[in-house]
C-alpha cells in the first residue's frame, strides 16, 4: 500500500507529464503549420529555415506564423527583430 505522500507525487508526475506533452504538441503542431504555409507560398522551404523552425520555441514560432502574413520573403519572415 502506498503512503499518501507517494500517491500525490505520482498525481502530481502525471499532470506535469501531460502538460510538458501537451506544450510539445503545441510546438510541433505550430511548427508543421508553418512550415506547410512557407512551402505554399514561397515553394521549397531551404535547410536553414527547416532547422530554424525545427529548434525554435513556441513564442518565437507564433511570431514568424504572424510574420508570414505580411512577409514578401522567407527573409522577412526570419528577420531578427530588436
């Protein structure tokens, strides 16, 4: 039989598993979104933008995803900001 103790700590591994889960998916999804609007637009996506959407976290992914609206090129859409 498991202590109370021990049983709040799996609870508690569990939600933290599933949120830490769920923010994955949310970055992979966003990422494969995006990456389907670059190809539509502006043909082949280049290897460097594949591993700057592929490394990116989600603040920064949502950013570009606005970004590609107005953006004429995959450069705009990547420019650095300050």
């Amino acid at each position: 039989m498991m202590s109370l103790f021990a049983q709040e700590m799996i609870t508690k591994g569990k939600q933290e598993g599933r949120k830490e889960g769920h923010k994955e998916g949310r970055k992979e999804g966003e990422a494969a979104l995006l990456l389907r609007l670059l190809q539509r637009r502006f043909g082949t996506v280049p290897t460097w933008a594949n591993g700057k959407i592929a490394n990116a976290d989600l603040p920064t992914l949502e950013a570009w995803s606005l970004r590609f609206v107005d953006a004429q090129s995959l450069d705009e859409v990547f420019a650095v900001r300050m």
